[in-house]
C-alpha cells in the first residue's frame, strides 16, 4: 500500500508518493504556482499532477496527508491565506474529498507537520522547527508531541512579534517575524540596500562573494530568527533549533549565522540551544505530511502514533 504527501506552499506544491509495491520507489513531482486565478482552478490543477504522479492508479493509495499553510477552523474551512487570498472561504475537506473521492486524507498545519518529520529524523523529542519561505512557517515539537496541539491551534511562530516598529505583515500587523525574516522580505531589503531589484540567485552569489549588501540583508534575517528562537527556548527549552526552509536550504550560510546570534543571545549560566540546519532540507513539511498519512490512515503503525499525529479534519 502507498501513502501520498502533499505540502501546499506559498509559491510552490510538492507531492511524494512512497510505498508502491511495483519497484518505482519513491516518486516526487514539483511545480509553481500560476497566477492567482481561483481556488476551484488551483484545485483542479493539483488533481492533474496528482493523477499524473499516480499514472491514474489510485487502487493501491492506502491514504492521502496534506502540510496546508492556510489558517482553517475545525471543520476544515480555510479562514485566511494571504499567499492564495482566493481560498478564503474554501470548504478544504470537500475539495480534496473530490479530488480523493475513494481515499481517505487528513491534512495540518504545515510548519507542525515539519517539526515532527525533522524530530523524528532528529531522534528527538523536543525540537523548535523554523521554515523560512514564502513566509515563516514553523512547529514546535514537545516530548514527541505537536504544541499546543490541534485543538488549540498551531505554532505560529512566523507571527510572533519581534519588533513593535518593524515592517507590516501580511496579517495587517506590524513586526511578525516573517515581515522581517521570509525569503520576499529579505530580498526586498537587499533590493533597497542594493539600490535595485534583486532575485534569490543574485542575492546568493552578492552573500557568497561577501557584497555588504547582501551581508547586511541576511543578518538581519538571521538576528530576527535568533531572536524568535530564544524567545521561545526561554519558554519551552528544546534540545534543537532546525532552520529549513526552501529559502533556507538555498543559503545554508544562514543556518550558521543564526546559530553565531542564538551564542550571543545566551543568558549567563544558560547554555545556548543547539542550532542545526534542517536535516530534511526543503522537504521537512512534505515528508511530514507523508508521515501524517501513514500514521493516520497505516495499519502498522507505532502504537501511540495516532496520538502525535492527532487531528481534527480526517476525511474518509
């Protein structure tokens, strides 16, 4: 039986199917958004890539995981996603039931799903995710367990509040984490530093070559992720800090700046958190909502799995 993982990004979704029993392995396909033209059409659009990824073969799908950045209530509506506002109002469950209409799925948060895949490649129970995209999306895990859990919400660590004066967020506030620290906020600094518009490969060569520019760009990225980080490590002390992230894991030099911030943030007596980049790389939310399918819908899972994975929305 094979389980299919889908993480819905800002900018992108990623799908992985793993569990075939024909010899193919793992399959995985990518693609980017198109304009915003309509949550009906983004929906049939990720209908056409997942037939194609399953050659049109659904008998051995045992079951369906989905990573969502969107905020939805418990009955699966989507409330708000700034990145795809024309989700606004998207009844979710009933939409992947249509495209899944003989398959069972359960879908979450995509920065909770992250931390639990990097915890258990970790071998750790408590772990601090932080995904630097689109946004900053992240999850904390808390003795193998997501915090505070689905009942109350998810982590939202990128909308935690740095800096009272910083930039507006896309959530109407002013100085969230991600206003100041997702891969489209730490080019449009480089662009005003630089003078002119800058792409992610233009920043990354400036960064490399050590343009003050692009240095100035992303230690400000990295002191604002630091700051979040021990912040949160005051309040829940994890053995490990894991950055990912797309954005992240295409300037791995950012790992390691905010591991030299987290240092100089430390308290006297207080030993700093380890910082580590995320060993899943820009897959963590895509293998987390794989193994949110196996654990919810698999028949030979860990016993006591359910209740890491434990959600309100399964469909089937």
């Amino acid at each position: 039986m094979s389980y299919l993982g889908i993480d819905i990004g800002g900018t992108k979704v990623a799908l992985r199917l793993q569990g075939r029993g024909d010899g193919a392995g793992v399959l995985e396909d990518t693609f980017r958004w198109p304009a915003d033209n309509g949550a009906a059409a983004d929906m049939d659009l990720i209908a056409e890539r997942v037939r194609a990824l399953l050659r049109n073969d659904t008998a051995s799908l045992r079951g369906v995981g989905l990573a969502v950045p969107a905020v939805c209530d418990t009955a699966g509506t989507v409330l708000t996603w700034p990145g795809r506002p024309s989700w606004a109002g998207l009844d979710l469950t009933a939409a992947v039931g249509r495209v899944f209409p003989d398959t069972p799925s359960v879908f979450a948060d995509d920065g909770d799903l992250a931390a639990l895949a990097e915890a258990r490649e970790a071998g750790g129970a408590n772990l601090l995710y932080l995904g630097v995209g689109t946004g900053v999306g992240g999850g904390l895990v808390v003795e193998g367990r997501s915090w505070p859990g689905p009942a109350r919400g998810s982590c939202e660590v990128g909308h935690v509040l740095i800096d009272r004066d910083g930039p507006r967020c896309d959530c109407g506030r002013r100085g969230c984490l991600q206003a100041v620290a997702s891969g489209p906020a730490t080019l449009r600094r480089a662009a005003q530093l630089r003078g002119r518009e800058t792409d992610f490969p233009a920043l990354v060569e400036a960064f490399t070559a050590r343009e003050p520019w692009a240095r100035a760009a992303v230690d400000e990225t990295a002191a604002a992720l630091a700051r979040a980080a021990v912040g949160i490590c005051e309040l829940a002390h994890p053995d490990i800090v894991c950055v990912g992230g797309g954005f992240a894991a295409g300037l791995p030099a950012l790992v390691d700046s905010v591991a030299e911030r987290v240092r100089e943030l430390a308290r006297p007596g207080v030993p700093p958190v380890e910082v580590r980049p995320a060993a899943l790389g820009g897959r963590s939310s895509l293998r987390g909502a794989v193994l949110l399918a196996e654990e919810t819908f698999g028949t030979t899972h860990r016993a006591g799995a359910s209740a890491v994975v434990e959600h309100p929305w399964p469909r089937g």
